[in-house]
C-alpha cells in the first residue's frame, strides 16, 4: 500500500527472523492517522526512494536505511554470489547441511552482525516492531533499553568440577534471563531481547558466551579439563569482564612499568608478516640482506607485557597448592606512553611496539643512546633466539698520520667498549664493505656506517698490512682526514708550507736554453719544478699547441745543468719523434739526445750513459721493456699519454714497470672514452693515488659515468687537481688571431635523402622493438651500428652502397667552398672520421686538378706529408683522418679547417682544429663544420649542447655517451 508524503507518516524499523541468516530488520514508512497513531498502511523505505520520505526523515534515518539495505537477502545474494543465482538457490546451496560453504557462511555471518551492531546502535530514539507472521510490520513494538546492562561470569570450584554461569544486572536489579524465551538477535556484540525490550551490555560482551545459558542454568567444567580451560578460557575472561569465583583466587596488582628494549635481527623475507601487524619501515631497505626489529615492552613486578597489547589488564595464571591464583594486572598505559615517547624524541619510530632499521643504522643508534636508555630505566638487550651475539656498547677511534721522509704512518685504534682495536684489523672489512668485526669475547661489533665513507680511501690508498703507510702523493686526502676531525695529523715544516702555499716558486732558466718561454709557458717551467721538488709525478695537460714540448725540454735541460743522474727517457706515438728531434735542436741543442727507435736500434742500455734523453716510441717500449727495466731513469715522461688509456694493455703494463726518479705525462686529453683512461694515467705518475683498479671502477667509475654522482666526481678532482696543470687556450694564449667558427647545413639531394629515410626506418623499428624487450643493455652495439650508417649517408651514400649513382648535398657544398678557398689562395685542411669519405674527396679533387697533401692510419711518410703541406705553396689542401691528424701535427700554414663529419665529443673536433689554431699561427683560422640538414648530424649537434655536460676539462667522454642514451633519446636521433 502506498504511503502518501502529502499526509503524516513514520519511519519505522521492523525486526523478524530469516531462516539462514538469523535476526534482520527492514525499514518501512507507516501512514499516521489524525489522532496520530500508526495505522496498517505501510511502505517498504530503501535508499533508492528514502528521498520521497526525506521531510520527516533525519540523519539517523539515512543511515540506517542504508544498513538495513545491505543486510537484505538480495543484496548478500548479490555481494557473496559468484555466479547469477536467485536467493532461493543460493541459500539452499550455501547453507546445505551437509555440502554447506561453512566458509563463506562465517564471512556472511560477519557482513550481517557488523551491520546489526551499527543499526541496533542508531535505534535508541527510533519505533522499533516485532513484525508478524503476516508480514506487519507493527505487529508488536518493542524499546531499546536506554542503559546498558552489566554481566558477571561466575566460576564455583569444588572438589569434583566447577559450575560456571552468567548473571545479568540492569540499573542496579538482578536480570532474570534464563528459560524466558530470551533471544540473542546480535552477537558481535550482544543485544539480548528479553520481554519486548533489547539490552545492550557495558564491555561488548560476545553474545556466544551467554547464548549457552538461554535455557541452561550453568555449566559444568570436569577436573580432567579444568586447567586446559582455565588458561585458555578463564584467563582471558578475567582480563576483559567481571568475574566472581570460589574455590579459587582472583589478585588485583599494580605496579610501576619498567621498560625493556629487545632487539633481533631479521630476514627482509621476514618483512611482511612483521610489518602486517601495523608496523612501517622506517627507511627503505639497503643492500644488507638483514635488518634489525626492535621490541618495546615492560616489566609489571614479576611479569612481562608487550607494547602492543592494548589490554589495560593483563592475567597470569599460576598454580599453586591444588589451585589456581589469577594474577590480574593493572597497567600503567600513561607511563608506558611516556617511556615509548623517549624512544621517540631519540628517533627511533615506535609503531604497536615495534621498530625495524638497517642493521649498520640500528646499531648506530644504539651506539648513540645506550647510555641515555639505561639512565632513564631502559634495560636494552637481544632476543634470546638471535643467531649472533651482538656488542652494544660505546664505539669510537682514534687516528694520528705522521710523517716519515717519503710516506705518511698511519696509526689508529677503535674502542668497541673495554676492547682497544689496531685500526689495520677493519681494512679488509671496509674495504669489501662487511660491516661485522668479530670482538675477542666472540661478539660480533658493528662498525658505523659513515666509516665506511670516511675511511674507504684511506685503506684503498694505504700500503702495507700490519703497519699502514701513505705515499706523500696522498696530501689531499690527509688534508680532508683533518679538515674533517677524523685523524690528527703531524708532518714537517716543509710539508705544512706546501699545504698552505698560494703562488708556486720562479725558478730560473736554465742558461742553455735557446729562446724565450711566454708567461704561461715560464709558469709551466716553474709548476714541473714544483712537483718534481715535492717528488710528485706531474701530468701537464694544456690544450693542444701551447707548448707543452717546449715546457718540457726547459725543464730537462734544467735537470742537465743541475747534476741529473741519469738519461730521461721520452715515450710517444712514432709518428712524433721527428719533431721532438727538431724541437730539441732548436731550443736546447746542449741536450744530448738518442733517437731508440728503428728495425735496426742498438739494444743496449750502456750507450744511455752517454745522452741526456732517450727518445722511443710506444710500441718499442713495449717490445723492449725487459731492456728498459735494467736502467733506472732521472724522468720517464710520456708525450699524447692516452695511449695507455687502456691500463691492461701491454704498453701500459709495459710503462708502469720501468724505474725512474722522476714522471711525467704530457697530454691534450686525459680522458678520451672512460674515467678509467684517467686511472692509468695517474697510476703511472704516481702509483697507488687513485687505489687499485676494482677499487677506481666501484667507487668513482660506476658511480660518475652510470650514476651521475656529482659528489663523487668532486671527490676525484680533488684527489687528482694537485698533479695536473690544465691551462686553456682561450685562458692564456691571448696572442694568438681570432678562430672564427661556422656551421654549413647542406640539404640532401632527392636520392640521398630517399636511401637516408630507407635506412633510417629499418634501424629504428630494429632498434625501439628491441629496446622495449630487452632494454637498453642489449641495443648499444645495434644503435652504433645504425647510427654510423645515417652518418655515412648523410655525408654520401656511395660509402654504405657502393652501387649508388645519385649526388651528395654535402659533397657539392664542400667542393664549392674549397674551391672558393684555394682560388683565393688560403690553405685549407678537411678532416673526416671515415678514411671512404676522403677517398671520396680525393677523386674529386683529382678529377679537379687541385693538389693536395693525404694523411690516415696508413700513410707511412707522415713528417713528408706535413713538410709538403708547410712549406710548397702549390699544396693547398690537406685530407686528414680525424684519428691520424689528431695529435703531434703542427700546420699552421693552414688557416682554413673543414670538419666534414660531427661527433659526441667536441674534445676531438678541438683537437683537429688546434693543429693550425697554435702557438705560430699569424692569420685568422677559419672553422665550418658540416651538417647535412634532417640528419642525425644534426640531431647529434643538438644532443652534444644538451647531454654532453662536461664535468670539467678533464673527465669528458666519448663512446660512454652512447651508453648513457635514454629511450627518448635514441627516439629523437631516429626520428
């Protein structure tokens, strides 16, 4: 019947029976007639039409209307059926004696009384019916009792059992329940219906354990079963509820908490099932497989709780005299707050008790607070199950550097409590980074994390095993040692000067000198001084054509006029012991000099009493090093030392066995391709500054080159910056002309372009589809591939397809201007990095009648070639290999340089440059760099200005760029 809003009506809550789920209740709005009582026409009120009713409904109304909806038989149909089914089957099935889902029953059960809890709550100002058999439902009110009632759970012990029964007060009067046809209708928590009104109780008693005494006076507990019951079922009653007993004892006890700290090491497996109890991780998990699980509880007299108990009481039962004595105490919860709120201001994150950190930071942490703990009460100990026997106490160190005549003594104890450790016992530890040292009681100490940072060099770069020594190499880190406090440091007035010094000494010429050296080049002269004074080895990396031959050759003819022991030896590629030679001649002719190079050298080391430099190349000094190491040199100096850049060649092997007094390397580029070519360079002029190479690659390679680590980049600058001497042109060659640079963008011709976008679409559908199933790792070598092919096109696609007919765009601007530029009678060098792009050329300049001089990897008459471009006038064009003319080459007759083909690292095309723009040159050089347009080249341009940041003018790489490429990136080269 329908209830009209227009007239008095009444929200009403109709309580009845459901065959498999128990007690419900439905909601229903009842017509009110004039005298306002409820009459017989009624409604059914769900969510979907309770905003009909909503002028006489309030908020309580809303909400229970829509608990009332979710306990309906439809809507658990409808929440707990996998499958479509009408109620009827689903109950049937469900709830079948025999083949009954008792599982999903109990989650059923549950979803009900949650609900049945929250309505019986709301309804205390709500009319509240039995409904009829009818279905009316206003067939019988009932009230909710407004107090809520009290139960005291009886025990009565005598010799053979123990009865135990429920009884029940409200407002003060005993609640006669039993055989009253009473009803539980919730049972999470209990609402007992008792005479048309429903009681609430003071405690959320469970409704099931009062459901047994309906109609039972009690229960009887046998002898045999009693203590079983007595712990299981008793002890907790005591803690939560009333209880009266007889026959045995109940003790109420109160004492002040004393807090116990236990720790425990754990599994990250472990993790989970920890943290699922409520508890967060306090830091993301390092690399140590275990970490450490504090555990916060207190001590009440003779008995121990955790924190995470919420129970005010907590029950122990003991046996005693054929009885039983509940020890029922009361804890201090204000007090337990305090003590966990003092782990708290110490940072140590209690969460229910608990607290998980890395095993080195736990430690630490304990290290920190143990004092403090143990004044404010805390009794801090390991878990009785723990594996390992931790110490706990006071740590710290102690470290003093001396020094001796040609090293740094390192000496150093570590107090782990009354243990005093020689520093040198954790080398091996902090070196592989295993932070647990066994003390000689057994227990296993935990060194602190930071030690590790601290430290790491110290033991990389210390020598000897039971006593440590530094090298005087290692100034900077002795210097940052003390800077940081973490060692006291005692050496000589002569080193304390060195490390306060701000201008570098002026040593005089040497007489025999012919010439005169330019400012920066005398400041050069005075900095070789400096470092072979200190006994350091020296790395003078100017830019190419300032002079470093000539800073060099002073400095030897210096070591001549002052007594040198011995020859120096020179090492360098072949190709530059001509113009050493020449260089020698003409500005120090008193130095003797040995030119050890040739098929038909005299291999023997007595003729180097008789010179002051021995001059060879890389390759002959690998082949006679044997030789070599019979003499000990006064220098070993490498010119272009990249060329052990590779510190497991067999010259680098080679070079680092030969003795001397004193070495240097001269270079342009210390770092061509990896951090690892600075590694070897450095090794050489002063061993052991940079550690071994495993300990270079995992502390400053990996980190700078794959992970961008700034700091650690800043860290090996400073352990290198006091041995090199790195001046700019742009810094310090102010007499040299202006070198104006351009940049050509040439189109592709149809054909060129048609094979570009041909190739192009093969290698990036190649590339992306591989890139998205194996990753980056697997695509480099693909990428260069593909990359180096669009390269060559974009110059001329005749070097990837030998068949090609068609034009280049590049090819055609190039010859229009070196046409222009030899008709106006300039000299003019033209590098490329691909020997089949200047065969190229070469034909076309043949086919032009214009003469020119050829240098790559082959040419055999090198110095020939660079005469015939130096010096005759009818030459005007040079073709050079980018590799071949990148070093040791001295054109300055040209002022005109072509950069055919770009590349990741600026540092080379630089180079190429610098063979005219140098010390000498009188004109204007002129630099015009080709890029075909929509090419990669281009692209290329682009990503050297935004991906290529060099760190400083030393640590650029090359080929490493195209392993740091992102998706993105190869995305947009491919493009």
């Amino acid at each position: 019947m329908k209830v009209y809003t227009t007239q008095p009506f009444q929200a009403i809550y109709s309580l009845f029976e459901h065959e498999y789920l128990g007690y419900l209740f439905e909601s229903f709005v009842v017509q009110v007639n004039s005298k306002g009582q409820l009459t017989l026409q009624h409604q059914n009120i769900s969510a979907k039409n309770a905003d009909e009713f909503s002028s006489r409904l309030d908020a309580n109304d809303f909400k229970l209307i829509a608990l009332v909806d979710q306990i309906q038989q439809e809507a658990v149909v409808k929440k707990f059926s996998v499958k479509k089914m009408s109620a009827v089957d689903f109950f049937l099935k469900v709830y079948d004696p025999e083949k009954g889902d008792k599982l999903l029953q109990e989650k059923i059960t549950q979803h009900i009384q949650v609900r049945m809890g929250k309505i019986l709550e709301l309804l205390r100002d709500k009319k509240t019916f039995i409904m009829g058999k009818d279905g009316e439902p206003t067939w019988k009110q009932v009230n909710i009792a407004p107090e809520r009632a009290t139960v005291l759970f009886n025990f009565r012990r005598n010799s053979d059992n123990t009865h135990y029964f429920p009884s029940i007060r409200y407002a003060g009067e005993k609640l006669h329940f039993q055989y009253r046809n009473a009803s539980l209708i919730c049972y999470e928590p209990a609402w007992l219906m008792l005479d048309d009104v429903i009681y609430s109780f003071e405690k959320a008693v469970d409704g099931k354990k009062l459901q047994p005494f309906l109609n039972k006076k009690f229960i009887v507990i046998p002898r045999s079963v009693e203590e079983n019951y007595y712990r299981k079922f008793v002890a907790p009653l005591v803690e939560s509820f009333d209880v009266d007993a007889k026959g045995f004892t109940i003790r109420s006890e109160r004492y002040e908490p004393s807090p116990f700290l236990t720790f425990s090491e754990i599994k990250a497996t472990s993790l989970p099932a920890i943290l699922s109890n409520g508890t967060s991780e306090n830091k993301p998990e390092k690399g140590d497989n275990s970490r450490i699980l504090f555990n916060l509880s207190f001590k009440y007299g003779d008995y121990e709780v955790e924190t995470q108990e919420t129970k005010r009481v907590s029950v122990n039962m003991e046996m005693k005299d054929d009885s039983y004595v509940f020890h029922r105490l009361i804890r201090n919860v204000h007090h337990e707050k305090n003590f966990a709120g003092e782990l708290q201001k110490r940072e140590l994150e209690v969460k229910d008790g608990k607290a998980i950190l890395d095993r080195g930071d736990a430690f630490a942490w304990l290290s920190s607070n143990l004092k403090d703990l143990e004044e404010l009460g805390f009794t801090v100990r390991q878990s009785e199950h723990s594996a390992k026997n931790y110490f706990i106490g006071e740590v710290s160190l102690n470290i003093g550097i001396t020094e001796n005549n040609d090293w740094f003594d390192v000496y150093g104890i570590v107090h782990f409590g009354e243990f005093e450790i020689p520093f040198i016992k954790l080398k091996n530890h902090i070196l592989t980074k295993n932070n647990e040292f066994k003390l000689p009681n057994g227990q296993i100490a935990i060194i602190p994390e930071e030690w590790f940072a601290q430290y790491i060099e110290l033991f990389a770069f210390a020598e000897g095993n039971e006593t440590l020594t530094l090298r005087k190499h290692h100034m900077a880190l002795v210097n940052d040692l003390q800077n940081g406090n973490l060692a006291t440091i005692t050496m000589s007035r002569k080193l304390e000067k060195l490390r306060e010094f701000e201008t570098i000494e002026d040593y005089p010429m040497p007489a025999g000198f012919i010439g005169e050296l330019r400012p920066y080049q005398k400041a050069g002269y005075n900095w070789l001084q400096f470092v072979q004074n200190y006994k350091f080895g020296g790395c003078l990396a100017d830019d190419m054509g300032l002079g470093k031959t000539v800073q060099t050759l002073a400095m030897l003819q210096h070591r001549k006029e002052n007594g040198a022991g011995a020859a120096s030896l020179l090492v360098m590629p072949t190709s530059l012991v001509y113009n050493w030679m020449n260089e020698a001649q003409k500005f120090t002719p008193q130095l003797r000099v040995l030119n050890y190079t040739g098929t038909y050298r005299d291999k023997s080391v007595a003729q180097f009493e008789h010179y002051d430099v021995i001059l060879t190349s890389y390759g002959i000094a690998r082949l006679d090093v044997e030789l070599f190491k019979t003499y000990y040199f006064d220098y070993i100096i490498l010119d272009e030392s990249q060329a052990i850049k590779n510190p497991d060649s067999n010259t680098s092997k080679a070079v680092r066995e030969l003795k001397s007094k004193h070495r240097l390397i001269l270079t342009g580029t210390p770092v061509e391709n990896s951090t690892m070519d600075l590694w070897a360079q450095m090794s050489f002029i002063n061993p052991g500054l940079l550690g071994n190479q495993h300990f270079f690659r995992n502390e400053f390679l990996k980190p700078i080159e794959r992970e961008k680590d700034e700091q650690k980049t800043r860290r090996l600058h400073a352990l290198i910056k006091p041995f090199i001497l790195r001046r700019h042109k742009s810094q310090v060659a102010t007499e040299l002309p202006e070198k104006i640079e351009h940049t050509s963008y040439c189109r592709m011709t149809e054909e060129q372009e048609h094979a570009y976008e041909e190739t192009k679409s093969f290698y990036r559908n190649k590339i992306l589809t591989n890139l998205e199933e194996n990753g980056p790792g697997n695509t480099q070598f693909m990428l260069l591939q593909g990359l180096t092919k669009l390269r060559q096109i974009a110059n001329h696609p005749l070097m990837t397809d030998p068949g090609y007919e068609g034009e280049s765009g590049k090819l055609k601007e190039v010859l229009r201007m070196t046409k222009n530029v030899v008709g106006k009678g300039h000299k003019l060098l033209i590098f490329s990095q691909f020997v089949k792009h200047l065969s190229i050329i070469r034909q076309e300049l043949d086919e032009r009648g214009i003469t020119y001089a050829y240098l790559d990897g082959n040419t055999k008459n090198r110095q020939e070639q660079v005469e015939l471009f130096q010096t005759d006038k009818s030459i005007q064009v040079f073709l050079i290999s980018l590799k071949a003319g990148g070093v040791g080459l001295n054109l300055t007759a040209a002022d005109y340089v072509f950069i055919l083909d770009p590349w990741w690292n600026p540092a080379v095309e630089a180079q190429a440059v610098d063979r005219a723009h140098r010390i000498g040159q009188q004109n204007k050089v002129f630099t015009y760099k080709f890029i075909t347009k929509d090419s990669v080249e281009e692209k290329i341009l682009a990503l050297q200005n935004r991906k290529i940041k060099l760190v400083t003018d030393l640590i650029s790489t090359d080929e490493t760029i195209i392993k740091s490429l992102s998706k993105e990136d190869i995305d947009n080269l491919l493009s």
